[in-house]
C-alpha cells in the first residue's frame, strides 16, 4: 500500500521542524501564567497521562517527555509524574497534588476534557500554566498539541475502503468507536464517517466505554449476533487495543480475512498486521508530539513566549486562540512497517518478529 503522510494543515510540517529547536531559543517574554522565569533550569513539570490501557502512554509518551525535559534543561529539570487509570476524578484529585506540590508547569492528557476543566482553572489560578496533550482539555488552556484526529479517522476509513474493494457494496462493517468522554474519539468517528458513509453500509456502531478492548469484544460479539457472521465484511476499529478484542471475537466466532482498523502503532498491533490479522494502524509520530509538549511546558515554566514553537491556533469550546503545534499522522501497513516505526526507533525488529512472528516477518521482507 502506497504509504501516506497527511499535513493537516498549511505549514503544519515546517511548524513541527521548528519545535524541534531548544524552548531556550523561544525568545525571553513572560508568560501571563504565572512569574516564574527566575527558575532558570530548575523547573518541577507535572506529567499527568490518562490510563495505562493503551501501551503508549507508558512505554513512550511518558518517558520521551521526561528525556526532553532533562535535555531542556541541563538536566536540571525533574518530571513529577501521575496516572489516572482511565479515572476523571481521580485525575482531578491528580491536578489537585501537583498544585499543592508547587509543580512550575502542568501537562494534562485529560481523561474527561469537560470534567478536567474545573482544574484546569485551579491550575491557572496558581499560577501554574497548563499545556494540553493529546487531548484538547476545556479550561483556560495555555498551549496544545496533538495530531490532526479529524484526518486520522479519514486515514483509517480509507484503508478500510481500500482493504475491502469490491466486497464494501456486497456486506455491512461495524464501527467500533473510542470513549464518548474522549474529544478525539468524537473526531476519529467525524473523519472516518466522512469517507465511509454511501460507499458502505454501517450495520452496528458503539462507542466503546473507556477504551477498553473488553468492552470492544463485547461490543463485536453483539454485532457478530446481531448481523450474522456472513454480513460482516470489515470493521473500523478506533485503536490498536479495542482491534485486539475486536479480533479476539472475530476468531472465536470463526471468521477470517476480516479487514480492522487500529490506531497508535501498539507493538500488538504492529505484530497482528505482520500476520495479517489486522490490516493497519495509524502511526502518530510521537516522539515528534512528546518533544514539542516539554518544550512548550519548559519555556512557559521559565516565563518565556511560545511565539517561536507554536505558529498555530486552535479553539476549544471554553477558550479561543490557544497556540497549538498539529502533528502528521502516517497509515501504517505491512508495507510501511521499516520506513516508520523501527526508522524512527519505537521498535526493533527484533521485538516485532520475536518467535511466532518470525515466519510472517520473513514472508514481508522484515529482518
């Protein structure tokens, strides 16, 4: 498959290059967030991710982010880290530890954007800017990054479409969508319908609680049920982790040759389209968004302007304007696998193709 990079907007690429400097160079104006550019390099940063579901969060964005901030700062800078297990409150609880602690700066995958946002004010009303990750948060927001979500849902429709050929007119897919609680999962779902509807029929959709692959298997099982196995041709799958359920059920129920979708480039997931169980995923460059998040919380800690890594803006539904870096997103195929996730060093061969996968690995030229 023809492998494809998508800009989301004009300049988006440029924009992310530029993020790759030093927040040193990002000139020396003070943030409205707070009078904190005596702190030089000694900066605390509060780090608060999600869940720990999808492999991500914890084996990447988490340890990419920490590296940066101790590159940015003579390695002087420290990192203050929490997880919400897929638990608003919890990571309220979590926004509420990092004011009292003093952290300098705040950034915030937030489990529940609309639920966060009264923290998110808490924050700011210390004095403590919030760089919002991922994920677009509601509250007085200070800067964001994040992929372009609306055209990952486009990437994963159209190899769905491309996967299916002839068969999207003769049966029906299901649509396995992300957490309602979750603002990109409503983007995901806006992208992929904009491809999909009138070119195939949708027979089931859900929205998938929390993410979770349990509840995607439940959810699959149902459809499985409710069309008949000889209906369904294909199923769009947000992500990597609901897939895996996802195909869990597709098995069990004895079906092959099932074309799904997935997100995130898990290692599971990369391993399943080695093997064709799954067909693709989306990779989302992360260490380009984990760099340019530390250097967005690095100079805002330090007092600095945002003028030179964020050329962007983007609105939330509580705050206008907020300086934004979007980054491309690449359909990942087993086509693509060497020219993306081992080039840019998520994975080795060697972990992908580990025992059983070594035949499947051989058979697509990975060694």
């Amino acid at each position: 498959m023809r492998r494809a990079a998508f800009a989301i907007a004009a300049g988006a690429m440029a924009v992310s290059l530029a993020a790759c400097g030093s927040a040193a160079e990002s000139g020396d104006k003070k943030s409205d967030s707070g009078d904190s550019a005596a702190k030089g390099d000694n900066i605390k940063v509060g780090l608060l991710l999600p869940e720990n579901q999808t492999a991500r969060y914890e084996k990447l964005d988490k340890p990419l982010i920490e590296k940066k901030v101790k590159e940015l700062t003579n390695n002087k800078g420290e990192v203050v880290y929490a997880n919400a297990k897929q638990d608003a409150s919890l990571q309220n609880q979590q926004v509420d530890t990092m004011v009292t602690n003093k952290v300098d700066v705040l950034i915030v995958d937030a489990v529940d954007s609309k639920a966060i946002a009264g923290s998110v004010k808490k924050a700011k009303d210390a004095g403590i800017p919030v760089v919002a990750y991922d994920r677009l948060a509601e509250g007085p927001i200070d800067a964001y990054t994040s992929f372009d979500n609306v055209t990952v849902g486009k990437t994963q429709g159209e190899a769905l479409l491309q996967a299916l050929g002839a068969k999207a007119k003769s049966g029906q897919i299901v649509m396995m969508n992300g957490s309602s609680t979750d603002p990109n999962a409503a983007m995901f779902k806006e992208g992929a319908h904009s491809v999909l509807d009138g070119k195939v029929k949708i027979g089931r959709e859900y929205d998938t609680k929390e993410w979770k692959p349990e509840n995607a298997n439940a959810n699959m099982e149902g459809a499985i049920s409710a069309l008949g196995k000889d209906k369904i041709v294909g199923v769009y799958s947000a992500n990597d982790g609901m897939a895996g359920g996802i195909i869990t059920a597709l098995k069990a129920a004895g079906l092959k040759n099932i074309p799904v979708t997935g997100q995130d480039a898990e290692l599971a997931g990369v391993q399943r389209i080695v093997t064709g169980e799954q067909y693709m995923s989306v990779y989302k460059p992360y260490p380009q968004e984990a760099n340019v998040a530390a250097e967005m919380a690095v100079a805002l800690a330090q007092g600095k302007s945002l003028d030179s890594i964020a050329k962007d803006k983007v609105d939330s539904p509580t705050d206008k304007g907020i300086p934004s870096v979007i980054v491309p997103v690449v359909s990942l195929t087993k086509d693509n696998i060497n020219d993306t996730v081992i080039k840019d060093g998520i994975y080795t061969v060697q972990e992908i193709c580990t025992g059983k996968y070594k035949a499947a690995c051989d058979k697509i030229g990975l060694k």
